[in-house]
C-alpha cells in the first residue's frame, strides 16, 4: 500500500506541477480560455477582465504549488484532501465538457498539449482516483525534506509561480508552445501535405410522404415518391488541419493580401493589436521610428489589428502613426503574440524576433547612422 500511495502522489504532483507551469508562463492565454467557459455560460459580459486575469494567475498558482507540497509531502492531510476536493470539481466539470462540448480543448495544459473533452475526462478520472488513494492514507507517503525547513519550499513555491506569471504578462511566455513561435514559417504552416486526410461530412436529407417528415442518409435514400424538405451535413472527422489554419490579411476593404505581404522578399515588422481601443501606445514614438527605419531600407512594416476603422483612426490621429493598417482576426492575433500591442520581424514568412509592447526594441544605430538588419545585433 506504501508503494501505491507512493506512485499516485507522484503521478498527482507531477500533473499538477507541469499543468499550472504551462499556465502560469502564459496567464492570458488561460485568461483567454477561461473567458471561453464564462462565454459558453451566458457570463462573460458580467465579468471584468482583471477578474478573469486575475483567476487565471491564481489557478496556474493553486495547482503549481500543490503539486510542489504534495511532491514534498508538505502539510500531508491537508493538501492530499484539498486536491481531492480540486479534483472532484473539475471532473465534474469535465464531465460537462465531455456531455455538451461548449469548447473543444479544455486548456488543462494550456498551448502545450491538447486534449480532447473525452481524453480530458478519462485524465481527471485516472487523477481523481490517484488523489483519492493518497488522501486515504496521507500520512505513508515519504517526506523529501524535513518538517523544520517546509517554510522555505512553500514560499519559494508561491513566490516563483507568481514571479513567472508577473514576468510574462510583462514580457512574453518563457516558453512558445503555439504556432507562430520565433523560427516557425507561416507560409510552410497553413499548407495542407499532398495526400493527407480530408475532412468527412454525413449529410442527413430530410424528406417527406404523406404528411410524415423522416431522415435518410445516402445509404438509405428513398424513391421518388418521397418530397425533399431540407437538409444539414454534420463534421465527423476533421481530416488534416495544419498547425496555422486561420491566418488572413484584408485590407480594411476587405480584399485579401495574405499572400502578397507573407511572399514579400526580405524582412517584414508585423504590429499585432488586436484591440487598438485597448492598447498600450506608450512606445509609439519607438513604433514611428521603426516605421521610418523600415521604408529607409526598404523592409515592410503594417499593423494588423481586428478595430473598426474608427479605433484605427484614432490610433493614427494619437500616435501619429504614418503605416498601413490591415483586418486580421482578434483571436488569431491574440494567439500570434501576448501582448496588445506587440511586434513581430519577419523573414520570407519565418518569425525571427518577438517583442512585448514593454520591450520594443531600438533601432540599429552606429555611429549615429541607422545600419541594416543583417548587421544588427539583435
């Protein structure tokens, strides 16, 4: 029995540990997955922002920090039974995602691994059980440091967890697990490998005979006798969906240029703003300057942003902004970079370089005069 409380404490801490790491190095993105849930739930119009932000750097926090106790074997009783009780929720939860499907990944290990709803369940049971079998008997699980010096791990636990979150919302993620992560071509991502699965739909035809409405499939279609009504074609098997599948450029005409500016030779600075009524305009200075930097050799520089052409408007009559302004959707951009504003340098579509709206960078400069890129020290 020692050894198998052992062995699920183990499985249970190392869960916890890696699910509120990969949170905790990306706070918005579980912000954005928690909207997700208050959104399938009729609440997100009721919720702040600070609020979701801030109970996604608590979660990510909870869960690290009991994995640490728990790995320890820290306050025993305690932490094996409030685990137990963490666990029971969210597999209920789960089991909500499982039955109604409101979002299809449940971000339980954030952008790192995804799971299905039906994986996600059978993950919760599996940790339930575990913790289950270490809140049975807590006290057979062995110490790996001494109840004297117990202090020093919960409060360097606490403490770092929330120094990585504050890092990141400061900067970007530690660690990229989405995409458009730097090294990642855009262009080489969207395609579709020749001869790889297609999507399948099943198509139900709805058809009527003597006042009766009935379904039939085209294994099962009826003869002509039969008057058609309506009809609706379901997704069973998604096919191949390459890494970026939702990547557009429009012209805030609406006519797509995707091709022309990711196929443009050279290097390409992206200013990705999602919401430009919200984002920080601290560093426009720097921004115009790189602007400038860019059309003195010749290198691309746009903004693509999900605002009206108001919000754009007033962005340019603010900031002074002298650059072209393009349409991309606000999730993708939210995924793009964690930052609103952020920027992105870009090579023949491949990211090279990625900067917080707190960390833009300078231009090249030497000996008073603007160098090239590829002379740059970046």
């Amino acid at each position: 029995m020692k050894w198998i409380v052992n062995i699920c404490r183990l499985v249970v801490a190392l869960t916890f540990i890696f699910s509120g790491f990969v949170k905790a190095i990306d706070p918005l993105g579980t912000q954005y997955k928690i909207d997700d849930y208050l959104g399938a739930l009729g609440l997100l119009s009721y919720v702040p922002e600070w609020v979701t932000l801030g109970a996604s750097v608590a979660l990510s926090a909870l869960e690290f920090s009991l994995g640490v106790l728990l790995l320890f074997a820290i306050h025993r009783r305690v932490v094996s039974r409030t685990i137990t009780v963490f666990m029971v929720v969210m597999t209920i939860v789960t089991l909500w995602l499982w039955i109604a499907n409101p979002v299809e990944d449940c971000g339980c290990f954030g952008d790192a691994v995804k799971l299905t709803n039906g994986e996600t369940l059978i993950k919760n049971v599996v940790l339930l059980t575990c913790s289950a079998v270490v809140a049975w008997r807590p006290l057979t699980m062995v110490r790996f440091i001494s109840r004297s010096h117990q202090w020093i791990i919960m409060n360097l636990t606490v403490l770092s967890v929330l120094a990585l979150s504050g890092w990141s919302l400061y900067d970007l993620p530690l660690f990229d697990f989405r995409p458009y992560h730097v090294g990642a071509n855009i262009l080489e991502s969207m395609k579709i490998p020749e001869g790889a699965p297609q999507p399948k739909y099943e198509t139900t035809f709805i058809l009527s005979k003597n006042g009766e409405e009935r379904e039939f499939t085209l294994d099962n279609y009826p003869d002509s006798t039969w008057t058609f009504v309506d009809s609706r074609s379901t997704l069973i098997d998604k096919g191949y969906e390459p890494p970026i599948h939702d990547f557009s450029i429009e012209t805030l005409d609406g006519e797509d240029v995707t091709d022309s500016i990711l196929q443009r030779r050279g290097y390409t600075f992206l200013l990705i703003a999602p919401s430009l009524s919200d984002a920080n305009s601290k560093n426009f200075g720097k921004l115009n300057l790189l602007a400038e930097y860019a059309r003195q050799f010749d290198y691309g520089f746009c903004c693509l942003t999900a605002s009206n052409k108001a919000d754009i408007s007033k962005w340019q009559q603010e900031t002074g902004a002298d650059y072209k302004f393009y349409h991309t959707d606000g999730t993708t951009l939210k995924t793009v970079i964690r930052s609103n504003p952020g920027l992105l340098l870009i090579k023949d579509a491949t990211i090279m370089r990625k900067w917080s709206r707190n960390r833009m960078p300078e231009v090249p400069v030497k000996d008073d005069e603007w160098i090239p890129l590829q002379k740059a020290e970046w």
